[in-house]
C-alpha cells in the first residue's frame, strides 16, 4: 500500500520542490548564457566561473549575482537591441526585394509607359535577371 501513504501534504512538498528545481535551473542556464555572452570575460575567468559552477552552484551562483548582476542586465538589453536590429534588418531586406518575375513586370509596365528606353529596359531586365 505505498499509494495509500502518499497524502496530500507529500504531494505539496513534491510539486514545490519540483518547482524550485525548475526555478534552480533556469537560474544556472541563464547564469551561463550570461557568461558566454560577456565578451570582456577572458576564457579562462568563464572557465573558472564554470568549473566553480559545477563544483559549488549555489555559493556560485550567489556570488555571480552579487558581483556580476549589474552587468548581466547591460549585456541582455544589447544582446536584445542586436537581435531586433537584425531583424529589421531582414524585414527590410526580404520586403524590399520581391520576386524576379515582379521585378520584370514592373519593367516592362515601365517600358510599355514610355518611361524606360530600349537600352535602359535591356539593362535593367540583365541586371534583374543576373
């Protein structure tokens, strides 16, 4: 009858403690991703942040936050602006460009109109082309 001893105070006691070691990992991932992300760090100073990572977490991890927290925001706030950044970046890469058959019809609109002479509609149709 092992089920029938497991009450409900055991199962608050399991869910919470599941709860802190979620909460202990996401700590340590975002430690380590922290540190990688710290350019100024030497590879030896993350090497050492690590190996104590592993050796002693929680005085580690404690210790991290204390004397690197500050940081830890700087670094995430340019990590994000690089990110958005880049993505502007593409949006208007990709929205700019479209597709070589638009590019066509739209020279050939333009030459039908008048606007493109013979030469110019031949070079820009190459250059689409190529």
């Amino acid at each position: 009858m092992p089920l029938a001893a497991y009450e409900l105070g055991d199962g608050l006691v399991t869910v919470i403690t599941i709860f802190f070691l979620i909460i202990w990992i996401w700590i340590l991932i975002f430690i380590l991703s922290d540190l990688f992300r710290d350019h100024e760090l030497s590879g030896w100073a993350k090497a050492i942040w690590v190996l104590f990572l592993v050796f002693i977490p929680f005085l580690t991890a404690l210790v991290y936050l204390i004397v690197r927290g500050g940081g830890m925001r700087d670094r995430a706030i340019a990590a994000q602006t690089e990110a958005q950044q880049q993505m502007d970046s593409y949006v208007r890469q990709t929205a700019g460009a479209g597709s070589t058959a638009d590019e066509l019809a739209k020279l050939a609109e333009l030459h039908k109109a008048g606007s493109l002479s013979d030469a110019d509609y031949q070079a820009a149709k190459a250059k689409v082309l190529a």
